[in-house]
C-alpha cells in the first residue's frame, strides 16, 4: 500500500499530516499551524495545542508501546482491535498486499473517514459506494463467523464478495475484541442498515456486537449489566436485544455520533498512556477540569466493576468525549459485562486498573479509601446503591432465561461489600 502520509481531519478543518518512517518505524505528527488557532485541544495530555513543541511546529512522535504501534496516541485511538486488525489482514490478502509491508499509516489510510470518534484521515482507500445499504443481519453474521475461523483462506466467490465487501466496510474500524458492526437502525420500522457514511431521517447509530452463539450468553449477559447499571445510576447510552435468525445480539447506540455529527472522542488509554489505576482516572478527570459530576460518575462505575465483577476494566473501557467548543467530558459507560472466566484460573481473572494499589481482592475498604482521596462527597451511599442494583442480577438474568447455573455462579462471585 506504501501510505507514506496522510492529512488527519475533524470537522472538515485540516489537523495536521502524520508520516511513516519506515526506518525508525515510528510515525510522526505536525499540526497544521492554521488549526493551533482553532483553540480545539485535542489531546490535551500528551500533544497539547498550547505546548511550545505543537507552537514551534516541532513534530510530535509516535509512541514505541506495543498498544499504540508506533502512532501518537491520540491516532492509535483510531485503529481497531483484534477483530478489526482481522479484518483488514484479510482485506489485505484479498487484494494481494503483503501483510508484511502495510504500515499503521497505511492502516489509518484504509479506515479513512470509517474511525470511531470524529478523526478522519486522508487520502482514503475508497471501499466503494458511499450509500447506505439494508444490511441482513443473520447473513453478515454467519460470514463473519467464516471469516474468522478460516482467517487465512475465506474463498470469494461471486456469491460473497458482496458481503465481503459489506462487512469490511460495517466492520473494520470499531476497537475491541469481539466482532461488532456499525450500523444505524430505525427504531419505528426495525430496519437495519449499514451505518457509515450519511444515514436518512429516523435512523440511529449503534454499534451490534455479535454474540456467538456458544454456549455462553455474552449479549444476554451484557444486557443484564446494562439494566443493573442503568439502576445504579451510571450513565449509558440507550442498547437493547435483537435476535436475527434465532441469535440474540447486543446494540448500543454511538456516543460517539448525534444524528450524522461526529463526536471527537478518545480512549482513556490515548488520552493519558500508561494509566492502569482508577485512581489516574481520577486524575486524569481533575487535570482536565471536568465537572464534579464526572467524578462521581467514574466512582460509580468503579465499584460496580468491581461489585459485579467487570474485571475487563482496561484502558480502552474507559472514554472522554470533546465538543465542538472544545469542551471535555466523560463519555457514557460501556462494555460493561460479568468478565470473570469461571473456567480459568482465579489469578488470571484480575483487573486490569488497580483500586488503591490492588488488582484482586478488592474491598468495601478500598473503594473508601478511593472515595476519601478523591472527595467524592458520598462515597458510601454511592456504593451502596451499587451494591443494590447488583442485587437485581437474578430478576434481570431470569427474564432472559439464563442458564440457573450460571446465575448462580455469577452471584456467588459477587462481592459483597
Ligand atoms: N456506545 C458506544 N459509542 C461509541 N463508541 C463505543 C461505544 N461502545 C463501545 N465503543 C468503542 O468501541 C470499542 C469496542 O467496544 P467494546 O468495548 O464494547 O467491545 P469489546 O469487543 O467487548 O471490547 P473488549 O476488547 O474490551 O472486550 C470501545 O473500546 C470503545 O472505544
Ligand atoms: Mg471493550
């Protein structure tokens, strides 16, 4: 592909040019001096607009941890994960790239205008036809399923280059492990569609996450954690249940979208790299200015991960959106779900953020001594309405039918604070 540069955009202004040095492997970032004036600071923490290095128009480099592949972080926030990276190796494959040879430069060129949150980059790959189409849910899903057991090898043919093509363009750019698609739906008709480029009047953005039938009820599951946090009071966009040819998948509606409007958004991993606390949530939520309810919205969401047993709680779970004004926010809780795997080892089940220094064993203690720390006004009264909305588990997981097994386990993992 051999992208050697691209122009990263937000908003129809030009933010700056981001090369590849093939050498060094590393990219390298200058913003555009007309955007320094536009007073949008985009990555506050690590390339602020007012730093003397973005004012003397000296390049920012990439970052050499293996998460953010040599890109700013503030970029590597717009490549996908696992599921995405599979996607376009296999995209490469079909269009006889080495794998070897593309870079996250040309990564980043591929996903053109596709990213989560509102940085587009250019020049695009063009994946062809711009308008939005009826996307068949069940069929996508099954050929997903193939692409990914097969990886090296899905055969195109005449019948499913189509959904080939529609599943690069609904499915490679959102992050995350599991398999997912971006569409938009219409919550009066049920329709579906896909969901990148302009969408019509009545339709929303969502991001489906596939379940994958197996045994384990993963978008059940993640419905039940949606309704127990609703009721602890944490802050979620609207998601619910649809089963298309008898599988039941999870959607949640974008964030990171209002209406056909892009939401510049960042990872809590690109916005301060190397933050594995919740106490540098905390710190990252002060050095930003945020308001007090931000504060106490992230406190909530600790202690339920930790109640509920979201030890998933990695960098990447956790969001900050920026307005058109410029001005920061938490962004609504997501990928909140019982992520303790019974059949693994109890050590390999930790968190992946520390409370007060521990990532196991987490108690009613520790998350006071949290609420202490970073005056959280009523930290135990917080907790407390955690611990209560997680009391509604077997209600909610029972009106879904799930597994009494599996109910009981999850509740015997509960801790109980
Ligand atoms: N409602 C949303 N709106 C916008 N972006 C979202 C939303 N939900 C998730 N995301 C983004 O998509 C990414 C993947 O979603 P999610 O974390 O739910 O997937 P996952 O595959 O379960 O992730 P993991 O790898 O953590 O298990 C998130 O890291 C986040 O950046
Ligand atoms: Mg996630």
């Amino acid at each position: 592909m051999e992208t050697n540069v691209v122009k990263v955009k937000l908003w129809g202004m030009d933010v700056g040019y981001l090369s590849w040095d093939s050498a060094a492997r590393l990219a390298v970032f200058e913003y555009e001096p007309l955007f320094l004036e536009q007073g949008l600071d985009i990555a506050p923490l690590t390339m602020s607009i007012h730093s003397p290095r973005s004012r003397k128009q000296i390049p920012w480099t990439g970052d050499t941890d293996k998460l953010y592949q040599g890109l700013p972080p503030m970029i590597a926030d717009s490549l996908p994960d696992k599921w995405g990276n599979s996607l376009f190796k296999a995209w490469l494959r079909d269009n006889h790239i080495s794998t070897k040879k593309a870079t996250p430069v040309d990564h980043l060129s591929f996903i053109g205008s596709r990213a989560m949150g509102a940085l587009e980059y250019e020049p695009a790959q063009k994946l062809g036809g711009h308008s939005a189409f009826s996307v068949d849910v069940q069929r996508l899903y099954d050929f997903a399923k193939q692409v990914l057991n097969e990886r090296e090898a899905t055969v195109l043919n005449q019948e499913n280059s189509i959904l080939w093509q529609d599943l690069v363009k609904i499915s490679s750019s959102p992050g995350g492990k599991r398999p997912k698609a971006i569409v938009a739906l219409n919550e009066i008709t049920g329709d579906v569609i896909s969901g990148q480029g302009i969408i019509p009047e009545g339709f929303q953005y969502y991001i489906l996450k596939y379940d994958d039938h197996s045994a384990y009820p993963f978008a059940k599951l993640e419905y039940v954690y949606y309704q127990m946090a609703l009721d602890a009071g944490i802050r979620m966009m609207p998601s619910k249940l649809k089963t298309y040819g008898g599988v039941t998948h999870f959607l949640t509606q974008r964030f990171d979208r209002n209406g056909n409007d892009k939401i510049h958004t960042q990872t809590l991993a690109a916005m301060s790299p190397l933050s594995n606390s919740y106490e540098e949530i905390f710190a990252v939520i002060r050095r930003l200015n945020l308001p007090y309810e931000d504060s106490r919205q992230q406190y909530l969401r600790m202690a339920f991960n930790v109640i509920a047993r979201n030890v998933d709680d990695h960098s990447k779970n956790f969001s900050f959106c920026m307005n058109r004004d410029g001005a920061w926010r938490l962004s609504p809780a997501y990928d909140l779900t019982y992520s303790v795997d019974l059949t693994a080892p109890v050590y390999s089940n930790r968190h992946s953020l520390t409370v007060n220094g521990k990532d196991e064993d987490i108690t009613r203690e520790d998350l006071e001594t949290i609420g202490l720390k970073n005056d959280i006004q009523d930290y135990k009264t917080l907790i407390n309405k955690v611990a209560n909305a997680v009391t509604h588990f077997e209600v909610y997981a029972k009106e879904l039918d799930l597994d009494e097994k599996l109910i009981d386990s999850i509740k015997a993992d509960f801790i109980k604070v």
